[in-house]
C-alpha cells in the first residue's frame, strides 16, 4: 500500500506565496496594460526560476528524490521522557526527540566513524599524536561558522569540555572519561570532583584551529573517543548557560540544522542552517518531530504520517507484521547498534562458580541457536560465543573461539559430573539476578536458565531484582550477586572498552593475571596495532575458555524506514553486508533524502 507523505513545513515559504498571489489578483483589477516599450527600452529578462531540486546549499539532489520543499524526514517521539536540551554536553540522556537524526546537528564532533567504522574527520581534518603518546593534536577545519556569524574555533572545544568537567553542571555523561582511567584525559577526575579548576584539565585551545588534548597515560584510542565531542559556542555558554539551545531566542549552531520551531511536547522542527560550513551538509531541508505516546508510532508510520521508528519502539506483533510485509520487511534495516551481548556471569570467587569445571558445564549447557531463533527472533540477535560481535574491532569473525562455548549437553553434563555433581546430584539450587528485565529480555534469560537446568537436571530460579538493588548487589565487594544475567554494548570503538570490562579491577567477580596483562598492555600499546590486535584477541580466548562469562547472544538493532527514505548511507550494505544507520557515522544525516512516490 502506498503512503501518504502530509509534508509540514516551516511558514517561512509561505511569504513569497503570497506576496505572488496577491500580485496576479491585483493585475486582474488593475487597468490595460500600457504599450510595450520600444525595444531598446525594453525590460530585462526576469531571472530564471530556482531549481526545485537544488539545495540550499547549492547541491542537486539525487535522480529521483522529491522537491527540495518536500524534503522533510517526520520524527516520532515519547511526550513522557524527561527532555531539556539537544546537546550531548548540557545532558546525554535527556535530549529531545532522543534520535541520532535529531540530535547532535547543532555543532560537528572532531571525528567520525564511516559506515565502515573506520575513524574519519569531521571538524578536526587531521590529528597527531606526540612522541610520549600522552598529547594529541587536532587541527580543525578553516573556515567553519556559528548561525550567528561567530568563526568556529578550538576556542569552543575547550569551552565544551570544560563545561563537562564541572562539577556545578554535574553532568549525567561525565563519569565517561573517569572510566577510562590513566588513559582519559588529564585532570578530568580530579575536575569533576572539584579538586582541581575545569581550566586545568587536558583540554586545550592552542590557537583559533588548533586543540591539545592530554591524557594521563598513553592511550591509543583517544582519537575515537572523540566521537563524542559534539560542540557548543563558547560565546552562547558564558552568556545564557547550558540550556542556551533549548530556546529559539538564544539558540546557534555550527552544524548542519538549525532551530525553527519549538514547542516540547507537541512539535519541533529542524531546518538546513544555510550558513554551515561544515563536512556534511544536508540533502533534508528539515527535520520535524511529533509527539505521539510509542503506542501509536507503527500505526502511525503505517498512515503514512512518519517515516521513521526504532527497533525498541516496535513489539512482538508489530515484527510479526514487518516480517509477513515483503515492504516492511525490505525497509527495516538491522545494524550493530552498539555492539550489545547478553551474558551471564558469576562470583568465581566461591562455590560452586570457583569451579572451571562448573563454569564449563553451564557454558556447553545453553542451546544460543534455539534461543535465538525461539525467544529473540533472528532479526534482533545472533548466537554468541564470545565478548566481541563479528564486526567490532579484534573480534572472532571467524568463530575460532566457538568451540569453547557451543551447546553441547553431554559435554556440559561431563564438564558437571568433573565438579563432582554427576546427573546435577547435590548441586545447590541457584538465583539467577536479572537487572530488571523487561518482559521480552526476562523471556531470554528465562529460557537460557531453563535450557541450563534441563541439560544439567540442576535447580534454577530466575529473580528480577530492581535496577538499583541489582546493581548495587553486583558492584559490592565482595559481590552480593553470585550468578546473574546482563548485557553491555560498547562506549567507545575499541577493544579495550568491551575487554576492559572483565579485568579484575572491573564489573566482574572474576579474574585471571594473563588476562589481566594482556588487556593492560594492549590498551596503552602504541605503535604496533597489529600485535596490540593480536593482544587483545588472546586476551579474549583466555575469557571465553576459563568462561568468565557465559555468552547467549549478540544484539541486533534496526530501524524501521518508509521506501522513500533514501540514501547511500543506509541503503547500501557495508563491508559486513549490513545496511541501515551505523553508530558513529554522524555524516549520514547528509546522505539522506526523500525519494518521489
């Protein structure tokens, strides 16, 4: 069924309508026109009309996309959110319309990641590090500007993070950097904790295009942490706060949208900022969100009144529906999200879990495949037998490491009866905590208990705890949680991120020296990327083989897109074979644009 596309744009076009029509009204009522002058006299030729398919940036837009004026992407969004600003650094989990098309487009990060997840520029065009692997320096692109004509400069970067270390802004992102430990940057702990003044942390602005950033340790990866280094104007901070974009009075912005129409809780809409000058200017001329409660959002996309919906805003049925579409179905595009795995996890520190050979039991003993096909649904997961997804950086794309966690209910009964728990006899019952699941996760974790207790013929009670009494009983130490259910999706593209995780130091109640050394070594490594792959991939055999964890699942993530929204970024398949939005390629919103029905 084709859909009808209700385009609602701005009333700035509107002006010009009229003024033409109230024109040709008036030359009906208007006397005969006079003779036309002699030819010499004769007026100039009227200037030729504006293409309808140029942007106005300048750029033509694809063989078969709509008038420019109708390229508007409509946005759903959850009027029950808590919701205060665009900008990642005023608040990362309270912005509006909470969508990457929506927000982030108010000021460019220093680099990107391409639909391949390579590192690539964005405001910055180059970068280099020094010879101590400690400072790194980004040299800006020329010529960038704010909507209200102020020159971008490093000048803002620094603002930016200062901003994020202080500690009266207390910003809900700021323990990020104090995750990364000796390899975030200098002083900014000791800034948010307030031990130190904000100027004195290691961010720098050397000069108008030049920024330092200085970490305490070596840290290779620090370039793609700067993913997330969207930008705001100095000038805007220092004279109306944090939340200077969440007005149309005090809003600017040096990406690639600007503010036109604001009213939270009913609508907002994004326009092209024709004064960008950054690396990805935008086919869309606007962007709209609607409020609308996430129970309506298929029908409505159904209706043909958005365009776009994610995976986590879709149900059961509502997949049910996509998958029996041949539409539907070609026009939900899967992608890797955040590279999420759903594991279990132990106290390896006491009985029973102290036990490889119990570890191993419950490793051999959950049937992923039919969890995934059964419970998960192929669309949204793959089986795991690992940490990393295919796909991330370092990661068992060849399934090497399969046959250390695979299902294989004599093996894990083998591996039990090792134990000393032959048939399960004697084993004590078990809780398994889960962090307050919602009903399809609980559902997951139900089966992977009930496949584990089938195999091993053992007791197991699956427990949705609270969020915080969950957490709070992982983190104690010693922990509170002797066996439990979770998941994790990356914070930055790099192994030590997902690796780090399990070191001795980390979440987990489990360690291992080697482990230990090679994740250490390799994440400070610089120079040699090749052996710090290979670190990081032993590193990750040792996890899997003395079992950790238990690997269920790797997460798929979609969205779902009306045929009409185009674009290379998202329409054509990766290097994986894989389509759709990429985490971190943030200049796909300049890719995009809507095809004529």
């Amino acid at each position: 069924m084709k859909s009808v596309r209700k385009f609602q744009l701005g009333k700035a076009w509107l002006l010009p309508l009229l003024l033409v029509t109230a024109l040709a009204f008036a030359g009906c009522a208007a006397p005969a026109a006079p003779a036309p002058a002699p030819a010499e006299e004769a007026a100039a030729p009227a200037e030729e009309a504006a293409d309808p398919y140029v942007t106005v940036f300048g750029e033509t837009l694809p063989e078969g996309a709509a008038p420019y004026e109708e390229q508007v992407l409509r946005m759903a969004s959850d009027p029950t959110l808590p919701s205060t600003t665009f900008d990642f650094f005023a608040a990362v989990y309270q912005r509006y319309c909470h969508s990457d098309y929506f927000s982030n487009t108010f000021g460019d990060p220093l680099v990107e990641l391409d639909t391949d997840f390579n590192l690539v520029p964005a405001a910055a065009e180059s970068w280099e590090v020094s010879e101590d692997g400690r400072v790194w320096t980004f040299r800006l692109r020329p010529g960038q500007m704010w909507s209200d004509g102020t020159p971008l400069t490093a000048a803002d970067y620094e603002a930016t993070f200062r901003l994020g270390a202080s500690p009266e802004h207390a910003w809900d992102f700021a323990w990020f950097h104090s995750f990364l430990g000796p390899g975030g940057i200098k002083n900014w702990s000791k800034a948010v904790a307030g031990e130190v003044p904000v100027e004195e942390i290691g961010v720098r602005a050397v000069d108008d295009l030049t920024l330092e950033i200085e970490t305490e340790e070596p840290f290779p990866p620090l370039p793609g942490v700067m993913k997330f280094s969207w930008v705001m104007q100095k000038k805007a901070l220092e004279e109306h706060g944090a939340l200077y974009n969440s007005s149309l009075e005090t809003h600017v912005s040096a990406g690639p949208f600007k503010l036109v129409e604001f009213d939270p809780g009913n609508r907002i809409v994004l326009e092209a900022n024709e004064q960008y000058t950054g690396y990805r200017q935008p086919r869309l001329k606007q962007i709209a969100c609607t409020y609308m409660s996430p129970d309506t959002y298929f029908v409505a996309f159904q209706n043909g009144e958005i365009d776009h919906i994610t995976y986590e805003f879709l149900s059961a049925a509502d997949f049910d529906i996509i998958l029996n579409d041949p539409v539907l179905s070609e026009n939900y595009l899967r992608n890797f999200g955040d590279f999420r795995t759903d594991y279990l996890m132990f106290d390896t520190f006491t009985e029973p879990f102290n036990n490889l050979d119990v570890r191993k039991a419950f490793a051999y003993a959950v049937d992923r495949e039919a969890i995934v096909k059964n419970i998960y649904g192929e669309i949204k997961a793959m089986p795991a037998h690992s940490m990393l997804m295919p796909g991330y950086p370092s990661s068992d794309a060849e399934g090497l490491l399969a046959e250390y966690q695979t299902f294989n209910c004599e093996l894990a009964q083998e591996h039990l009866a090792e134990a000393g728990y032959p048939d399960g006899e004697g084993f004590p019952r078990q809780e398994m905590w889960l962090r307050g699941e919602a009903p399809a996760m609980a559902a997951v974790y139900q089966a992977t208990a009930a496949s584990i207790a089938d195999c091993l013929n053992i007791d197991i009670e699956v427990s949705n705890k609270d969020y915080k009494v969950y957490t709070d009983g992982m983190n104690a130490r010693p922990t509170e949680m002797k066996f439990g259910a979770i998941s994790y999706g990356m914070d930055f593209l790099d192994p030590a991120n997902l690796l780090g995780i399990w070191v001795s130091t980390g979440r987990h109640s489990w360690k291992n020296d080697e482990f230990d050394r090679l994740v250490a070594e390799a994440s400070v490594l610089v120079g040699d990327p090749e052996m710090r792959d290979q670190m990081f991939r032993d590193a990750e055999k040792i996890l899997v083989d003395d079992v950790g964890g238990v690997f269920i699942a790797h997460r798929w993530m979609g969205d779902l897109v009306q045929p009409y929204v185009q674009g290379e970024a998202i329409r054509e398949p990766d290097k994986f074979g894989i389509t759709g939005l990429h985490w971190g390629n943030d200049s796909l919103i300049s890719n995009i644009y809507i095809a004529e029905q």
